[in-house]
C-alpha cells in the first residue's frame, strides 16, 4: 500500500506484513519471498524517480536478447525482478521445458482492456523479452453472445502501442475447436466426461457448496455410446439451447466446488461468433479450452490473477487427462515435460514436497488494484451501455484507450508496472497519485511544446495603453509571436478581491509580472449588476518588458482578447468520489457528478495552430500533447476536434500543486 511520509512530500510503498522492518527486513527474507523489491519502507518517491533505499528491477529490462536465446540469458547471468521471474530463472537454469520461455496474454474479447491488463501485459510480454523467449496474444473467445470484433481489434491496437509485440499472428481459442471437440468424444469414450440433461437450476442444486458436498446427476452413468451420440447431435445442432451439457466426470463431494464434474461445453445454437459465424451450434467453457490452448501453442510459463487459483486443479486435471489419451491421432503436439500445469504459488511455497511433484504450473500474482476505480469489465461496461461516460474511450474511464485519448504516454504505465512490482498480496491498493505522478514524469522529459491557455477568461483593460497592438517575441527553440494590447484576458483564479494571506497573484493595489510580457497592476474592480466580477482596469509599466520582475512579484499567463484561439478544454476529476468504489453497495452510488468540466471559453496563444500542424507533419504519434505553462499537459482530442471543427484538449495531468485553488474560501464568480 501507500503512506505518505511525515518527513516528505513524496509517497512511499510499504506492504503490511512481508516487508515490516524495511530494508533489514527485506535482507534476511529468502528471494522468492521479497515480492518485490521496490515495496519496502525506505523507498520514497518525487513522481516516480526512487530517490533513496531500494531499487526497483525493471520488468522491461530491455537486454540484448533475441527468440530462442533463453539458456543464454541464465548462463550470462540475468537477474530476477520479482516472483515469477525467479521461478522462469530457476526453470532456464535447471534446463526445465528444454530451456524454452514462452509466455501468453489471453484476454476475452468482451469489452476493452483497462488498467489492470496492463499489468499482465508487462508480465507476461516483460518475461518473454528479458529471457529471450516469446509471447502469444491468444483471444480466449469461447462466449460469442460477448464477444465482438471491435473489442478484438481494439486489443490488438492496445497491445501495440504500449510498446510490444506477439509472436508470430494472433491466436484464438476458435482455432483449437475441432480439436477439443475431437478431444470431448474421446472424454466419453474413455469414461472421463458425459451429457447432463438437468437444467442449469438443477446443475447448480446438485453441485453442493462449499459445506455440502453435491450429489450424482441421474444420467452421470448413462452409457458412454449414448452421450456420445447426443453430443454428436450438439455437434450437429440437433437439440435446443439449455436442453444438455456435457460435464466432466470427475468428483461430486470434491472438496474444490469446481471439480464438481465441471461444464465441458454448453449449446449455443443461435448466437454468431465473431471468427466462426453460424459454423459452431455449442461452444467449449473457459476452463476446458484456456489450459488446452496452452498446451497446444506450447506455452511453458502461464500466469494469471490471484482469483483463477481455484481453478488450478482443473487446469491440471484436464491437461492430464488429455496426456493420458496416449493417441497418436490426437495432435497433442507437446512432450510430457513441457505441459504447462496449474499450480498456485501461494498455496504450494510452502511445502517441501510441492516443488519436487510437480513438473510445471501456472503462476498467480494479484491484480492492479487502484483507489477511484473499478476495474471490473462488467462494472465498466455498466458504465458505458448506461450513457455514464462517453464510451470506452472516455478520458475518465480507466481503459487503455481511455488513458490514450486522454494523453497518457505508454511509457508512463510501464512505468508504473515497474515500481509496484510483482505481489501476492490480494489485499494491495495503489494510490491513483502514483500512476499521475508516472504520467507527469515521463511528459515532463518528452514534451517539448509549450504555450499559454487562459481556462477561465476574466477580461482585462490596460488603461494607460494607446495605439496598435504590440507584436512580442516569445524566447524559444521554435520561433512564437503573442499579441498584447488594451484588452488581454487573464485567469479567473489568479485574481482575488480580498486575496487570502498565502495568495501571491493579481490583487487590488498589487503588481504581477505577465509571462513573455509587461509588469501590470490592478487599479479597479468593475461588477455587473448581478454583483459578478466583469473587468478589470489596470495599467502597465512600460519599462518592464524583457526584465525581470521585480521581487515578490508572481509571473502569471495571459491572453490577448482577439488576438487568440478559441479552444475548448476537459478538466478531469476522479471518475468516483470514493476512493473504493466497489466496497460500498452498488459501485454506481459513488459516481462523482463533478468528474468533468468543460471549459468553452478557453482562449490559447495563436500559436498551438502551428504547433499541431507541425507535429502532423514530423511526428508518427497520432497524439499532439502540449504543455500550457502553468496549468499542466493537455492532449488535442481528435475525436472531439473533428466533430465540432474547433480545436478540443483533454486535461492530462495538472502540475503537483495545483496553481490556482485557494485553499479555505470560495472564490468570487469571474465570467
């Protein structure tokens, strides 16, 4: 978890139990205990940048390693980062899976990938990269009444732009069809799986709980010959959805619920697949196709969330079971010792016999979990089909593809991975602030372009100011020209009437320094009828232009009236108000009704035109990011910039002190 420092500023990771006792704590713990090396209590962060105490490994360690050079790694010495890199090291090392590392991420196309795949993506692609092995993409797309092309389209373009690559084409679990069908029929012929004709209310009567063991199908002895007849009548799409099944035949007073003569596949007759149409009237479950997909692509390392461990000895039953069919016509295209099996880490560490039983296994790590949002994809699709936000892609969702409309750089959820590590703690909660501070650091190193926004216009007279407009040079790499006259707009909030004691800015009797400008002082109030703020009069020092001010004066920004650009500009707020959204009731209850504000009167230097036609034209990342001094980052929203003809920026990040937000007393209204 998170705990701000009482000496610092700066956040530091702590976990409440492994790593008590901070660094000396962390030493005497054996290596594949340390969870990671980043949570320990003497580490401190500014942004992201880990100042003092331990260091984190990087996941992305990018060595210089290529496909099939796995052996190489461990022999020149590569050092683990976190749990699961140890075991893959120790595997090399022992020259287990005949010295192979090859991963897989296997998302369901069901919805688009948010934060929490993140994580997974970096695993898993990380391993594959820092060992020399490789990774599949694989689509487990087993549900076609979720499942859409849009979704798989959208992962495949997620994957990419944080930065990696799978091996070789996409896969699908659509691919394996006809042979795990092939491998049902053998299931019955062999004894090891049957067709249940109860319904799905009886099904789940006769499983049991966790304190009552369940009871025996009538038909879980009918012959082998007649279920597979009527799961070849499945097959042909000759009975109704709902009407069979066919389970496993496994144990129904298994302690594990899930043993339970678990579903093998259900009929589907009248709901198209995205790859297959109409091809496939029944459909495997998730259970009998992730762990066989596996090992058919050859996968010798799988890892998953903490929450698939009771899935474990499923994963493995089923494995074996097909490794038992012993038949040369079934294409089981992978020796006995590169099986991929399901073993959780937590449960199994601690037993001295485990290691030694058992020839392989799937890795558990717990997921991304974050403060102020949800990462669930039925939560989040809840969110979308509801009209809450706007899309998938909203800015404020917590989708890959939100965060990219929104401006975040990839780099900067890399970032992120890094430091949190790897845990096994289910119970671990990132602060929001610690993925923002990611993102401000990777922008502050990588955006070159800055110019001057007004969000909140108040309009300014310069009263002692005659003639034409004055055209100001703008010191830069990039040649820039601002306009300054009698009429110039500043910011709402860098003017109080009645300024609180720490407010430096514009006052009445007070001087400001304008950025790339003159030294002004506000000489008079004017309001409306309605009592709002309307004006300001102020006079400007022609002396001042091109020095420095003078001391305990404030630089604020500034625009000219006309001579600007009309834009419009999303500033963000968390998405919820609580900062766990789903532990309270129904996750909607903690919606924030103030989690964006859309400011149409924003007026930016005339410049950003230039700017964004400049970096259409030399840069190959579709996403024009700028810097408005003294406000933040902010990202053109193409979407938005293209239906309304007007120049749209998404709020990315605010600068760590939010420059104008008197603290302890409302603000006077400006318009």
């Amino acid at each position: 978890m998170l705990a701000r420092s009482p000496q610092f500023s700066q956040w530091r990771i702590c976990l409440p139990t492994t790593c008590k006792g901070g660094k000396a704590r962390i030493a005497s713990l054996p290596r594949s205990n340390r969870i990671s090396q980043v949570v320990c209590t003497a580490i401190f962060f500014s942004g992201c940048r880990v100042q003092r105490g331990w260091r984190s490994r990087s996941l992305l360690n990018k060595g210089s390693f290529r496909k099939n050079a796995s052996l190489k790694a461990a022999e020149e010495g590569v050092e683990a980062g976190n749990l699961v890199e140890d075991i893959v090291l120790t595997d090399l090392k022992t020259k287990k899976y005949q010295g192979r590392v090859r991963t897989r991420f296997p998302p369901e196309p069901n919805g688009f990938l948010h934060i929490g795949h993140v994580k997974s993506i970096c695993l898993n692609f990380g391993i594959a990269e820092k060992f020399g092995g490789s990774c599949n993409l694989r689509f487990d797309d087993t549900n076609p009444e979720s499942e859409k092309q849009v979704y798989i389209d959208n992962i495949k373009e997620d994957v990419r732009w944080l930065g990696f690559e799978w091996d070789g084409s996409e896969r699908y679990a659509s691919d394996y069809f006809q042979q795990l069908y092939r491998w049902g029929e053998a299931f019955i012929d062999r004894g090891l799986a049957y067709v249940d004709e109860l319904s799905a209310e009886d099904i789940s009567e006769y499983r049991g709980s966790v304190t009552r063991p369940g009871k025996n199908s009538p038909f879980r002895d009918r012959p082998a010959e007649e279920s597979l007849e009527l799961f070849r009548q499945m097959r042909a799409g000759g009975m109704a959805q709902g009407s069979a099944v066919l389970r496993a035949k496994i144990d129904m007073s298994h302690p594990n619920v899930i043993m339970r003569d678990p579903i093998m596949y259900r009929i589907l007759p009248d709901t198209p697949h995205p790859r297959t149409g109409n091809e496939w009237p029944i459909y495997p479950s998730y259970d009998w196709a992730h762990g066989l997909s596996d090992a058919i692509e050859g996968v010798t390392h799988s890892v998953c969330t903490l929450e698939f461990n009771m899935h474990n000895e499923l994963y493995n039953w089923f494995n074996e079971k097909v490794l038992s069919l012993d038949d040369d016509s079934l294409p089981l295209c992978r020796p006995p010792d590169a099986l991929p099996r399901h073993l959780d880490c937590a449960v199994h560490q601690h037993s001295k016999h485990s290691r030694a039983q058992r020839s392989g296994r799937q890795h558990e790590f717990a997921r991304l979990e974050m403060t102020n949002i949800v990462v669930s994809k039925r939560k989040l699709k809840r969110l979308v089909e509801g009209e809450y936000v706007d899309g998938w892609d909203d800015p404020r969702m917590p989708t890959i593809s939100g965060m990219r409309r929104r401006g975040y750089p990839p780099a900067a959820l890399r970032k992120l991975c890094e430091l949190i590590g790897v845990t096994k703690v289910p119970t671990s909660v990132i602060e929001l602030s610690l993925l923002e501070n990611c993102v401000r650091d990777a922008l502050q190193e990588t955006v070159a372009a800055k110019a001057l926004c007004v969000l909140r216009p108040l309009p300014v007279t310069i009263t002692n100011w005659s003639g034409e407009d004055e055209l100001l040079e703008v010191p830069g790499d990039e040649a820039r020209q601002m306009h300054f006259g009698k009429e110039i707009l500043l910011d709402a909030e860098d003017f109080q009437e009645d300024p609180e004691p720490n407010f430096k800015r514009l006052a009445p009797g007070r001087k400001v320094k304008l950025r790339y400008s003159y030294v002004i002082t506000c000489d008079e109030v004017i309001r409306g009828s309605d009592g709002d703020i309307k004006e300001l009069r102020c006079s400007y020092d022609p002396e001042s232009l091109g020095k420095r001010p003078p001391k305990k004066v404030a630089v604020i920004h500034w625009a000219h009236a006309t001579q600007s650009a009309p834009v419009t500009v999303r500033m963000y707020d968390n998405l919820f108000s609580d900062a766990r959204p789903e532990e309270a009731g129904d996750f909607l209850d903690a919606l924030s009704g103030d989690s964006c504000k859309e400011l149409t009167s924003a007026r930016c230097e005339p410049s950003i035109s230039a700017m964004w036609k400049k970096h259409q034209e030399e840069s190959e990342d579709p996403i024009f990011r700028v810097q408005f001094e003294r406000c933040g980052f902010f990202a053109l929203d193409r979407k938005a910039t293209e239906a309304t003809s007007r120049m749209v920026f998404n709020c990315t990040v605010t600068p760590r002190s939010d420059f104008a937000k008197p603290k302890g007393r409302a603000r006077q209204k400006a318009k």
